[in-house]
C-alpha cells in the first residue's frame, strides 16, 4: 500500500520533468529552454538596440536656463563625487545636470541619499541609458 500511495505522489512529478535540458560533457546544463524563450531574447535585444540602450534611472540635480552656472555645478558634484558618472544635457531650453547609471529606481535613490547633504534638491528621474555607459 504504501509503495503504491508512493507511486502515485511521485509519478506525476516524474512526468512533468523537462525534456529539453541539454547537458555538456562534463555534465553541467548548458541550456534549459522551452519553446519559443530564444525567440523572445532575440526580440527584447532587437527593442534595446532601436531604443539605443535599456530603460534606467538617473539623479537630476538641477536645471537652469544658463550654461555657464550649470557647468560649475557638474564640476562641483564631480569634485565632491568622482565614482558616479555625471552628465550635462540640453533639452531646450533648459541645461540639466544628471548623474548615475541605474538599472532600478532603488539604486538612483540609493545615489539621492548619498548625495542629499550637498545637493539637497535632487531627485530620480527616468532615462534610457546607452549599453556603453553600464557597468558590467
């Protein structure tokens, strides 16, 4: 009975195993896929190549009408922070200064934090970040 009650636990799980996994030759899987997940790959690295980068985060520190005033500002911020990348931007007709390259909104405010004492008036804002400018 109890072999039987066994069987009848375990067998259903034995058949749901996968049947597409591929194992090298030092038995290690090498790919478990189901049908159609390549494809898929392929079709999200096709929108981040027309997008030109991949939908991330950045720090807005400011923005001000005047060149001159906002590049002292980068220069500043690069002084004090040298290890977060800093960006000066002109969407007209404002000069902005953005700094960071985040994948999630949680490490632009993670910069914020780090950041509030000398910048107090920063705050994340979405960006498309280019592949050449993330951090493996």
């Amino acid at each position: 009975m109890k072999k039987i009650l066994f069987l009848l636990i375990i067998f259903p799980f034995l058949l749901a195993g996968q049947t597409d996994t591929t194992f090298s030759e030092n038995g290690e899987i090498t790919s478990v896929n189901e049908k159609g997940i390549n494809a898929l790959v392929h079709k999200y690295e096709d929108i981040l190549k027309a997008k030109n980068g991949v939908e991330g985060w950045r720090v807005q520190l400011v923005f001000k009408a005047k060149q001159e005033e906002i590049r002292q500002l980068k220069i500043d911020f690069i002084n004090r922070y040298p290890e977060i990348p800093a960006y000066l931007e002109y969407d007209a007709p404002y000069y902005r200064v953005r700094v960071g390259n985040c994948r999630t909104k949680l490490e632009a405010i993670k910069i914020k934090h780090q950041i509030s004492k000398n910048f107090p008036g920063a705050y994340p804002v979405p960006e498309i970040i280019n592949f050449s400018q993330l951090k493996n």
